[in-house]
C-alpha cells in the first residue's frame, strides 16, 4: 500500500479511538470537565501530562529547529525540559496544595482582588490562544501533506475532532485521550529514529548511535567516508558554508541565553500544564505524576537531536547539486504542499544548498487562472516577490517538515511515514485540547462564575464551559490559518507571554507573602503589555526590521519575554512596597502552604 493509504488507516483508527474514548469518559459534573474529578492515577497522569507538554513545537517543529540552527537549536530542548523540572520541583505541588485548579483562581484568592483575577483571565487567554495558534498550524502541516489536502482544509479537520473531545469529555475525556495520544507520538518518534541509527551506526539506541561512527552501510547510504556522524556533518556544513553543526551558530550568546530562560521560566506559567497537577487525588500523587510525566518526556527529548542530525545529513546528502529531475520523491511530494522549493538562480537545472535565503520576501506559489500552482522550465516554484540574488543558495525547507519528511527521506517503509503523521497529530491534538479547556475554564468559570454571575448553576456553567470551548475551537482554527511564524517560534512566543505575565505573580505570590494586589496587578499588565508589544512590531508591524541590529540587547522576539519577565518582578516589587501589606489571613494563609501539610 502507498502513503496515502496507509495514513488514512492509521490516522483514521487513532482518530476513531479518541472519539471512543471520549464518549466514554464524557464529563456529566463540573469536576469531571475542569479537573477530570481529581481521581487520575499519577502514571496516567504522567502519560497525559507528556502529551499535553509535548505539542507540536517538540513532536514536529524542535527537531527541525535543531536541524537549521545546529548546536543553537539546543536552547529549545534545554529550555523546556529545564522548565518543566522548575515546575514539577518549584511550583506545582503548592498550587496543588493550594487546592486551585487555575491560575487565576490562584491570583485571585491570593490576591484578594476580583480585578487581579480578570486581568489574569486576559492573560490566560491571551496566552493559551497564542500557544494553540502553533498546534493547529503543526495540524495543517501533516494534513497538507499525508492527506494531500490544503494546509487550510487540514486545520478546519483538526479543529472539528478537537471539538467533540475538547467540548464532550472536559478534562475527564481529554485526560485519558491523552494518554492514548501519548502512546501514538511516543511510537511515532521512535520507530523511525530506531530505524535510521541501525541504518547509518549499527546501533538501535539513537541517543547514542547519533554520536558515534557511521557503519560501512551508513557511509555508503550517505555518500561520504566512515567517521564519527558529527563529524562528518560538520565538515559538510563547512563546505556549504554554514558554520559547524557542533559549534557555535549565529546567534548571539545574549540571545540563546534568553531564549532558554523563557522556555524554562514561560513553562512555569504556563496554565493548561499547572492544571494537570490539579487531577490526581492528593498532593503525593500530584508528586509522581511529575515525575513520571519528566521520565515520558525525556523519552522523545532526548531522542530529538538524533532525529536532527539524521534528518540533517539526509537532507542535504540527497539534495545538494542533484538535478531537479533527479530529485528524491520526497522532496517532489513536499514541494506540493509549499514547505519547500527550488529556484535555479544560476540556470544549470540543479538544486544549490547554501548558506543565505534562497527567496527573497514570503514565498508562495503564483497561480494559474484554475488556481493550480505554477511552475517555471526546472519544475521550480514561481515566487512573486523579488528574489535575493545576493546569496548562492536555492533551497527553501520549512524547518517544520524535518521531523514529518525524515522517514521518506531514509526510504522507509510506507507504514512509518503513516504512523508518524499519526504521531504528529496526537502530539498538536493533545495540546491544542488542553489549551483550549484553559480559555473554556478562564471564561465560564473565573469570568462568569465568579466575577459576572456568581448564583450561576452548576449545569448552566457547564453549558457555558462547553460553548466556550466551542468558541475557542474556531478562534484556534483561524490562529492555524494565519500562523505569525513556523510553530516552534509561535510557542516560543506563547512561553515569552507566560513568563512574562503569570511566572512573578505565581513565584512571588507563593514565596513572599507580602506581594500585594496592585503589584501584582502592575507587574501583569506591564510585563505581558511590553513583551507582546516587541513582537507585535517585529513580527507584524514592521518585519523588515527583524534583525539583531534593532533588538533591544540583542535579544530576539522569541527570547523578550526574559527582558519582560524583570520589569514584571521589578513593578510588581515596588509597587507592593508602596501599597498596604496583604491582610493577615492572606499572609497566614501563604505561609502555611510551604509546610508538609496534606489536603485533598
């Protein structure tokens, strides 16, 4: 069977038993919708928590930025696994203690303000719907290819199955759909990097084979002489004029250092994983699901930079200097979708891979009078904007097919290239379903419940979660359809938001009793307004400007929310120094949550 085939099977089946098990575990009381009754077991809640942290960014878009940026590329791994320890360790088993399930319960409890709750409801929003924006993107990405259908359509079907589990099953039904999800991306990642490091090292352990020699098979395959992989792709690099893919890349030490911080600090913001740990049945249980969740995820993170490099040196082994008309089918089958393409600068038919852009400008395809992409002599895509004659290289890839066109570019078996698709929807699914109950349970039960209608029953505030979520589901749709950038860089930007706006007011609120609610206030809304308003300008309001020599310190958009996340910790001080002390209650009870006492 062919690809196409064999992705309908497999993604059909994994789709197929989402539904089933949502309808299930469909959620019949508000605590089965929020909080999923706080019955989960900490291993299940560990398999879900992996998935609801592993989203697109790290199934389909980490390795692939890994792949670009070389040893840089490493700030994203680091970055979020480092955060997901500062959470698990710091954060989440007070705020499980705490008895909470959302952040803004939290700030509003602790903040003894209405008006702090609101204004974290915006953030959570504001946040999550950035966050989400990158998974439904990664939807559109597997769809337009393996289903061969528009990037567009591809989001519009992920929406509508996210729908029905997100808005039928609650928490309830997203948690154990998760832990089926988690099953499917783990195997997904796996199989094909088991499969490639046999084929170049001999070994079945990619974390390792990816740092030792090829095998005489290996370099045969690749086309270059036995050595250690790492090595050899380093002299590659060279050669094509890019710097080492084990050195130092073009980023300033400023900038990575930035990068990482955010991801660590942003994941303790971050709303929809603070609530996983509100699913278990007690503090303890709270604990081990954290560390079980770290152990599923180090499984695929440390598997990534193998996935990088194999991907890597495939890519540019079967590329480079290949006639057009020789090119690989992979990359024939990718170029359909717009993710890559070739335009033959120097006129001799064959594909150049340098450094540099090979397009000037946002490609796309120009269209004929049908609406059917059209092509030049060589097959290459027609850009309608100018194209960057400054630089040799000729090959666009979008860093987020690495991971999706590795399989096809190792010429493996049909069924692997289905089962990783299915892999990389289980991973955006998975995610988007969590961020979307956070923007559910921001609206109907912070916002209406809470602050608008507090005599509210029970059964009209499920109503209310349900549409919602609903709601939330379309907006998610239409963020997929304009993304502001590959998904690793929007997810970067939700983590930028997060720390930037919720990491001060939680890390404060929980270690210094005395932070008020004006400070708390103040840092929010100054912290998460500076750092949305540099990238608003860099990304949309004046692109062109987009380069290191405008950036403040020379930090990027993607690492600003570091710079964001100071001047919140530095308002939200002084104002609380300026203003009355919390009231003793307060401050009594943020003392006691740091003491060893159990409360379900």
């Amino acid at each position: 069977m062919d690809i196409l085939t064999w992705t309908w099977i497999i993604v059909g089946a994994s789709f197929a038993l989402y539904i089933g098990i949502a309808i299930w575990s469909r959620a019949k009381s508000t605590g089965e919708f929020y909080v999923a009754a706080k019955q989960v077991h900490p291993v299940l809640n560990g398999m879900a928590t992996g998935a609801d942290w592993m989203s697109a960014a790290s199934f389909i878009s980490m390795a692939g930025m890994i792949s670009f940026l070389g040893r840089d590329g490493a700030m994203y791994l680091m970055g979020w696994t480092g955060g997901y320890v500062l959470l698990a360790m710091l954060l989440a088993p007070y705020l499980r203690k705490y008895g909470k399930y959302t952040v803004p319960m939290f700030v509003g409890e602790r903040y003894y303000s209405q008006t702090a709750r609101v204004v974290a409801v915006v953030c959570a929003i504001f946040v999550s719907f950035v966050y989400v924006a990158g998974q439904m993107r990664g939807v559109g990405v597997v769809f337009s290819r393996f289903l061969e259908v528009d990037i567009n359509i591809g989001v519009l079907i992920g929406m509508g199955i996210v729908f029905f589990y997100a808005v039928l099953g609650g928490m309830k039904g997203i948690t154990y759909t998760q832990v089926a999800q988690y099953c499917v991306l783990i195997v997904a990642y796996l199989i094909p990097a088991i499969f490639i490091s046999i084929m170049l090292t001999n070994i079945p352990i990619p974390q390792i084979g990816f740092g030792a020699s090829l095998s005489d098979a290996g370099a045969k395959l690749l086309n270059t002489d036995a050595g250690y992989l790492l090595e050899k792709l380093d002299m590659v690099h060279k050669d094509l004029g890019f710097p080492a893919y084990t050195g130092r890349g073009a980023k300033s030490i400023i900038d990575v250092f930035a990068i990482t911080l955010v991801l660590m600090v942003g994941t303790a913001g971050l709303p929809h994983i603070i609530i996983r740990f509100f699913t278990t049945p007690t503090i303890k249980g709270a604990r081990a699901s954290a560390g079980w969740a770290l152990l599923f995820i180090a499984i695929l993170y440390t598997t990534a930079p193998a996935v990088a490099s194999f991907a890597r040196f495939n890519m540019i082994q079967t590329l480079n200097n290949v006639s057009y008309t020789d090119a690989p089918s992979w990359f024939k089958n990718w170029e359909k979708t717009g993710l890559v393409a070739w335009k033959d600068k120097n006129g001799d038919g064959k594909i150049q891979y340098a450094k540099g852009d090979a397009f000037k400008g946002k490609v796309e395809f120009a269209k004929d009078s049908e609406g059917k992409p059209l092509r030049g002599q060589y097959g290459e895509r027609v850009v309608k904007t100018p194209i960057n004659d400054k630089t040799k290289n000729e090959l666009y890839v979008d860093n987020d097919i690495i991971v999706l066109a590795n399989p096809e570019i190792a010429k493996l078996p049909a069924w692997v290239v289905a089962l990783v698709a299915a892999g990389g929807l289980a991973a955006a699914l998975s995610t988007a379903a969590g961020l979307l109950l956070v923007i559910s349970s921001a609206l109907s039960h912070d916002l209406l419940k809470n602050v608008i209608l507090p005599r509210m029953s029970e059964k009209t505030e499920l109503i209310w979660a349900r549409v919602a979520a609903g709601v939330a589901v379309i907006m998610a749709g239409y963020l997929g359809i304009n993304p502001p950038g590959f998904v690793a860089q929007v997810v970067a930007f939700a983590f930028g938001l997060a720390a930037s706006s919720f990491f001060p007011v939680i890390i404060m609120g929980i270690f210094w009793k005395k932070t008020t609610k004006e400070g708390a206030i103040a840092g929010m809304l100054t912290g998460i307004t500076f750092t949305a308003s540099y990238i608003i300008y860099f990304k949309f309001i004046n692109p062109a400007a987009n380069v290191a020599a405008n950036w403040w310190f020379g930090i990027s958009p993607e690492g600003i929310g570091m710079i964001g996340m100071i001047i919140n910790i530095i308002v939200t001080f002084v104002v609380s120094k300026m203003t009355k002390e919390p009231p003793k209650e307060v401050q009594d009870m943020v003392a006691s949550l740091r003491y060893p006492r159990e409360i379900t």
